[in-house]
C-alpha cells in the first residue's frame, strides 16, 4: 500500500468530488505550485491509486432500460488462494460491474447489470451458480437508485408549508 502526502491526498478528494477539476483549479483550491499538482496526479495515475475518470450517470433519467442486480454470493475458499481465484473468474464476466469480498452471511456482493430480468437471471442460472465452488446465490434487483458516490439523484423539493402551532 502506497503512503501518501497531504497535497496527494488532498488532490485525490477534491477529484473525487469532481473529475473535471484542472490541475490549475486544484492549485488554486489548494493554494499551492499547479506543477506539484500536475506531478501528483502523474504519479497518482503512476501508481494506479487514481485508476479512472468516470461520470456518474442518474440513469432513470435516460431512456435506456437497464437492470441492476446486487447478487450475494456464498462460496468455498480455494486452498492457496482463498477467495482471489474466484473473485476473479466472476470479475471477467462483461455483465459484472463490481465484486466485494464481505463479511457477515455472504462471501461476495456482485453487481451485475443487464438490459432485463431474463438476462440477468440467465446470468446467475448459467455461469455464477455453475462454478464449483459457488455454494449459493440470492439475488436482489435494484428498483431505484436514490443515492450513489455521494450525489443525491431525487430531485428535492423544498416543504413550503406554513407551520403549525397549537
């Protein structure tokens, strides 16, 4: 695990709350050399501490249907890997978006993503369950996103009302 120095840190939390800050923004922000700033990043991206820049997308908002599925996993460690070997195996599948190892009555958390309820549960019946040391699955399909990343996706509207006293 990489140590990291306070403008690092500081550079990586203010990119964490908006990608599209410039180098020349951050040293503004953090008052200090936009070069220093400009080489952390490097370095960051160098070390693959900052891996991606991505947008968060609020996708009830688009008119494209898709389904999220949050799948708990229950599995049998492999002897000399643990649970990495297995991880990985469901990590390659396109459909996977994330994998967790967890603790508490489940080994893995796995969010899959499909354009419906069949592809996903087609997912689960023909490649997850099948793998020898999957014990059992349970899944659970996302019907609404409320928050994600920090970013509130309700559109929250101010109560008006006058208040009341007796």
């Amino acid at each position: 695990m990489t140590e990291l120095d306070d403008l690092k840190l500081k550079v990586l939390e203010l990119l964490k709350e908006d990608a599209r800050r410039t180098p020349t923004l951050l040293a503004t922000m953090l008052g200090v050399d936009e070069q220093d700033v400009r080489k952390s990043i490097r370095e960051l991206e160098d070390q693959h501490v900052i891996v991606k820049y991505a947008a968060v997308v609020n996708w009830d908002k688009v008119d494209d249907e898709k389904v999220t599925a949050l799948i708990e996993v229950q599995i049998t460690p492999e002897r000399g890997r643990g649970f990495e070997g297995i991880a990985e195996r469901i990590y390659l599948y396109p459909q996977v978006k994330s994998v967790y190892l967890m603790s508490g009555a489940y080994d893995l958390l796995v969010e899959v993503e499909g354009r419906n309820l069949r592809e996903v549960a087609n997912f689960v019946s023909e490649k997850l369950s099948p793998i020898d040391s999957v014990l059992s699955t349970k899944t659970n399909f996302t019907l609404k996103k409320y928050k994600q990343d920090g970013i509130i996706f309700e559109d929250h509207q101010d109560d008006n009302r006058l208040m009341i006293s007796p």
